[in-house]
C-alpha cells in the first residue's frame, strides 16, 4: 500500500515539475519578447530625441532673430495650424 501511494505522490510530483518547467519555459520566452520590445522603443526614443532636439535648434534660431515679422508669421501660422487641425477632428 505504501508503495503505491509513494508512486502516486511522484506521478503528482513529476507531473506538477512538468508544468513548472513549461511555466518557466513560457516566463522566459515573453521575457525575452519584451526585453527586444523595449530595446526598439528605446531606440525609436532616441531619434525622437535627435529630431527633437534639431526642431529646439531651429526654434532657437528663429527666435534668436529679432525679426518681429518672422515672429508674427510663425505665430500666426501655428495658430492656423491649430485652428484647422481643431475644426477637422470636431
């Protein structure tokens, strides 16, 4: 009888290390799934940084020129800009 119970209990054993083992197998996969994920935002990061930081160069530059009417047209034409794109999503 003891014997029997014993085998019992290792089948129960063996088969919970079975999904054990396919558990951490799955774990790992996703892990490694999301570890390339972030690695390209990471990436795709950094050239948003890089174009925006040309954009913050040429802002700079625009404003640094003290044209008041280079001002007033890229004034002017950002609240244009916003008006349309405004009246289009409504």
């Amino acid at each position: 009888m003891d014997e029997q119970e014993n085998e019992k209990a290792m089948d129960g054993l063996q088969d919970r290390v079975n999904l054990l083992k396919r558990l951490s197998g799955d774990i790992h996969e996703e892990v490694d799934t999301h570890n390339r994920m972030l690695d390209r935002m990471g990436n795709d990061m950094d050239s948003s940084r890089g174009v925006l930081s040309g954009t913050m160069d040429k802002f700079k530059m625009v404003f640094e020129t003290k044209s008041s009417q280079r001002m007033f047209t890229l004034v002017a034409s950002f609240v244009v800009l916003f008006l349309v794109v405004y009246f289009l999503t409504r």
